[in-house]
C-alpha cells in the first residue's frame, strides 16, 4: 500500500488508511459521505492523485437479491455462492418446485436470479415461473440456467439478461460473467446513489463492495495476523453480520477456485438492524442462559448505553455461530468442530476485549458443541485486514 491511500465506507464508520496510519471516524449522518469524508480526511485526501486513492463500501446496503433454482444440490448452491462472493445480499431463494406456495416479498428486489439444469436438458420452466415474476417487484433480472430454455424465457420476461449456465456439463460451477454482471450491477447501483457516487470525484478505481474486498483478503490473512487453518472470519457491523469461512469447512460437491466463501445475515448488525436482532435473541433457547452468564437480564434490550451495545454484540457472536452450527444450521452447516481459529472484524474490534470473545465462543462451544476445546480467538484490533486485498484487481 505504499503511495497508496485506502478508504472503506462503512453503515457506521468510514477508515482510511495510508503509509502513515489508520483512521477511523463515525460517520456523521447528517452529512452526505462524501461532504464528510471531505470535512474530516480533507488534509490527507490532497496528498493523494485519483489514481492512488481505493475505496471500497458497503453504506449503501449492497443489492438485495433473490435467487429462484430448480434444485437445491445445484442451481440454487451454485448461484447463493456466487451472488454471496459479489459482495450481495440475499433476500430470499425459492426452489422452483415450491414456487406455487412460496410467498411473496414485498420489498423492491435489486435482482432476480434465475438458474437450472445443464444445457443437454429443457422445457424446466414453465408458467408459474412467469405468473410469479408478475407479483413481485424487482428491478433487474438475469437467466444462467440451461441454453435450451433461454429463447422461452427471453420472449417471456421482458429485460432479461442472459448469461452463461453456471453449471456445465461435468456439474461444475462456472462463475465468471454471473460474477462480472453483479459486480456491473453494484457499480451502478453506486453510480445511482448520490453520497456513493460523489466518491468517483477523488478516485479513478472501480469502487467495489467491502464483503468482496474482504474474501480477496483471506488467502493473505497471515500476512497482517497469526491464523491457523481452516479458520473463520465474522464480520459485525451496524447493518449486517458476515461469515466468511475456509470451504474446507462444508461437505460441498462444488467444484470452483474460491478457497473462501462467504454467508451475510442482514438481521444481525447491531445499530440498523437491531430490532432484528434482539428479536432473533429472545427467540433463541440458549440467550437467557446467556445473558444471566454475562450477568445481565432481558431489560438490557431497552438500554441505550456501552453496556447493551457489548451485549447486542456477544449476541451477534453467539447468534451466528448458532445459525451455521449443527444445531440450526441457516443456508450452510460448517463443521465448527474443526476450527483452528475464528477471527472477528467490523466495528465490534473497537468495544469487545479479547477476554470477552473468548467467554462467549467458550459458552457456545460447551453449550452446543458440547466441547471443552475452542479455537484461538483473533481480533483485528485495527480493523484493517481489508487493506490487504483492495489493490488487487
């Protein structure tokens, strides 16, 4: 990074990092982004040309997806991996076989993904598909399933975009120009948000989504902090809570180049979505047992203080390796049995002590796992293994 200044907008914080130093600030909401960042970072901004200057974001949410596939061993697996490695966010995946009763979303949807079946087969879509598209609202939509049913379903759909079938005959994932068109579609999606866009006026890099930033970084983690393999990273912000995990940790008969792979649970950020997330707490078995181990009652839920704040986030924690545990696993079952270590990042660095970390991974693991032998806790104090990766094309 050196001559090389390296910014990550945040729901909560911005950071920008040089040569010198790393800084953190938060974000005045009153301010448009870029205003802001101009008012507090101005006097290292004009050391920098547009060239020099990398900025990766995830303020503007990230584009709220829904996946639409024909199996879940394949269609479905392949596209949610893809989509969740762009730095995307899903909403919802609905198996086609269940599209008659799936309900339907009510919120705009940035993009519909469409995916099934390899190009030696046909005739897997049908009219419901078309009668369920017209009852919800999206904005983009793109086909990778099978080459036969694409000319049906372009004549149908109006603005489809076809692409490539994600799946090839040796029921391998091909993920190139699926992940070339989401990553297209968050550029513009920046480009139409004016706080976002205003960025391109001090940086002639492609801005790109923090999660996707952060996945680049995993292969390079040991570069900045000791991580012993197979390993975790979980990533608690005020929006969303990411996991990005060694896919040595699944049975997957996937067969791609990510070492890495990513999971976001978009209710378990601990400022925007906190209201999802105490409820996902006192809908939890475990959290009462919980919080009278962390010597607190339900009623830290209605405090507005550093306290609830630290406990909000050791819910996240814990809340999220339940999700992907054997217990009740969401989306994916990691063998957490396995870890060696699990890092944490995001703005939870700045208010959790290591020792703290370590009681609620220690909890979990006796508590669901029944295990006395956790994994090593490792926290990127600095909040800056992002830096490691956003140079890299």
């Amino acid at each position: 990074m050196k001559n090389k200044l390296l910014i990550d907008i945040g729901s909560t914080y911005f950071k920008v990092s040089d040569n010198e130093n790393l800084q953190q600030h938060f974000r005045d909401f009153n301010k448009d982004i870029f205003d802001d960042l101009k008012y507090k970072c101005n006097d290292i901004l004009e050391k920098y040309k547009k060239e020099d200057i990398y900025i990766c974001s995830s303020a503007n949410g990230g584009l709220s997806t829904l996946i639409i596939g024909t199996s879940n061993s394949f269609s479905l697996k392949f596209a949610t991996n893809i989509a969740f490695n762009s730095g995307i966010n899903i909403i919802d995946t609905v198996l086609y076989q269940d599209i008659k009763t799936t309900s339907i979303p009510s919120d705009l949807i940035d993009v519909v993904i469409i995916a099934g079946g390899i190009d030696s087969v046909s005739k897997l879509f049908d009219e419901e598909l078309f009668n369920y598209l017209e009852q919800i609202n999206y904005s983009n939509i793109v086909y990778v399933g099978n080459k036969n049913d694409s000319e049906k379903l372009s004549k149908r759909i109006e603005n489809l975009v076809v692409l490539p079938n994600i799946i090839n005959n040796k029921l391998q994932v091909n993920e190139d120009e699926l992940k070339e068109y989401l990553t297209n579609l968050y550029q513009a999606d920046i480009m139409g948000k004016e706080d976002i866009k205003h960025l391109y006026d001090i940086t002639s890099n492609q801005i790109y989504p923090t999660p996707y930033i952060v996945n680049k970084t995993l292969p390079l983690i040991n570069n900045m902090l000791k991580v012993a393999d197979p390993f975790i990273l979980v990533d608690i912000g005020g929006a969303t809570t990411d996991i990005h995990y060694s896919t040595t940790l699944v049975n997957d008969n996937m067969i791609k180049n990510n070492e890495y792979d990513r999971l976001v649970f978009k209710k378990l950020g601990v400022f925007k979505s906190k209201e999802s997330l105490i409820f996902a707490a006192k809908n939890n078995e475990f959290v009462y047992e919980l919080l009278a181990n962390m010597n607190v009652t339900e009623n830290i839920f209605e405090e507005q203080s550093d306290k609830a704040i630290k406990v909000l986030m050791k819910l996240a924690i814990f809340l999220v390796l339940y999700k992907v545990s054997e217990a009740h696993p969401q989306y994916v079952h990691l063998k957490l049995n396995l870890l060696k270590s699990i890092v944490l990042t995001g703005g939870i660095t700045k208010v959790l002590k290591d020792e703290e970390v370590e009681d609620i991974v220690g909890f979990f693991y006796k508590k669901i796992l029944n295990s006395q032998i956790k994994p090593n806790i490792v926290l990127d104090s600095n909040y800056e293994i992002w830096t490691l990766a956003i140079t890299q094309k």
